[in-house]
C-alpha cells in the first residue's frame, strides 16, 4: 500500500517486519552510503539480523540521535546499538561509526555533531536512516512542539521535566538531506499515531507527518493495520 509517496508493508511480526528492512537495506547499501541509525525497541531485531547476515557494508554509519550523558550510559543509543551486536560487527569491518557523545557540554556536542553531519553528508552520494516513531508522534529525537532554530542540522535541548530527558538529535532540515527511510512500527499503543501520520501535515505538533509531507522515498514495516 502507499500513501502520500510513502509505501507501506504490514507484516505478521517483528521478526518478518526486520527481515523485509534487512533484504530492503542489502538491495540499497553500498560503499558510497551513509547508514543512520536510530534507538529504541523497533530496530533491535534489525541490527541482530545485519550482524547475522554479514554482508551489509555500507561506507560509514553514524546516530541519528541521543539521549546525552556520558559516552555509553545505560540509556544511550548507542549503548542499545552496541548490546545487539552491530558495533562491534561494524568495527570489525572497519566501517567507520560516528557517536554523538564525545563531549561534556550538550550543546558543544550538537555543534560538533552538526558539523560532522554536514561533512558525512556531503562526502556521501547516498543517505539512508532506519526510523522510528513515537506513540507521541516523535520521529528521531524531535518532539512534539520543539522550538529549534531551523538554520541547525543539529540541536540539543533539555527535556528533564518530561519524557525526552536531555536530548540531541538531526533537525527536519537534516532529515530532509536524507536519501531513503526505512521505517519500523510496532505496538498498539503507536496505533492512533500511526493514523495520524496520515492525517495531520503539521510536522511541529506531530513530527513524523514529515514522512508524508516530503517527497523522499520512505518504507515503513509495520504490524498495525494500515
């Protein structure tokens, strides 16, 4: 099914859901890709699967967000990417990794991250993320209602009040840099968010409407109903 130029696929389960991305992610990496990856509980199995299978080799990878702290801390994404397998698998094949948590300072981390981004996304022909949504209809790390200067490719913002805690994480502007999305939704409770991906085209009060709002080609694997 597609709509608003974004394909979606319902599968049965997870499991089928991370290998259809796996065999969409082997047709479309290579060499000249930039991989960006996102946390959370959708694409565990995914980053399993791609260790498994051993054979994706893109040119460098590198977070689409995080939740800041210390380099590795308990709720990290990278400490989740790193507990499936895929960082050291990534290391090994001497694919070059690009973390967020290289300094103590949240919003010199964000400045140094933009930079980086700017820097990967112009050496690489080809961007491709695996994505996520929210039950709140969050897409990486951009909340609802996130006041931000939309010159930055990156920013950081503390949320310590609410759920996001302190965060950094690519703007829409980046995002819209980006080549393909390779989406992951699972859970009843992402069902009236999901529905209103579709139905609402205001990315400031629902973020991933992004995915319908612009024409990048996006996949989204899902166990909802469509």
């Amino acid at each position: 099914m597609t709509k608003n130029d974004v394909k979606i696929t319902r599968c049965k389960d997870k499991n089928e859901a991370s290998q259809k991305a796996l065999d969409l992610l082997i047709t479309s990496v290579d060499s000249n890709t930039l991989l960006l990856l996102s946390g959370g509980a959708s694409p565990d199995l995914l980053y399993q699967l791609i260790v498994q299978d051993n054979t994706l080799r893109p040119g460098a990878v590198a977070l689409i967000d995080e939740r800041f702290g210390v380099p590795m801390h308990d709720n990290s994404n990278e400490k989740m990417i790193a507990g499936t397998g895929l960082l050291a698998y990534i290391n090994n094949e001497g694919i070059p990794f690009y973390g967020i948590l290289k300094n103590s300072d949240m919003e010199i981390a964000a400045r140094a991250y933009e930079q980086i981004t700017k820097d990967l996304f112009r050496k690489f022909s080809k961007k491709i993320a695996i994505m996520g949504i929210g039950s709140d209809g969050h897409t990486a790390g951009i909340k609802p209602d996130l006041e931000y200067n939309h010159a930055r490719w990156v920013v950081a913002y503390d949320d310590t009040a609410g759920s996001f805690g302190k965060r950094v994480t690519l703007t829409f502007e980046a995002l819209s840099e980006i080549d393909e999305f390779t989406i992951l939704v699972f859970g009843e409770n992402k069902k009236e968010a999901f529905e209103k991906m579709f139905e609402e085209s205001d990315e400031k009060k629902v973020p991933m409407a992004f995915y319908t709002n612009h024409p990048t080609k996006s996949t989204i694997l899902t166990t909802l109903e469509a």
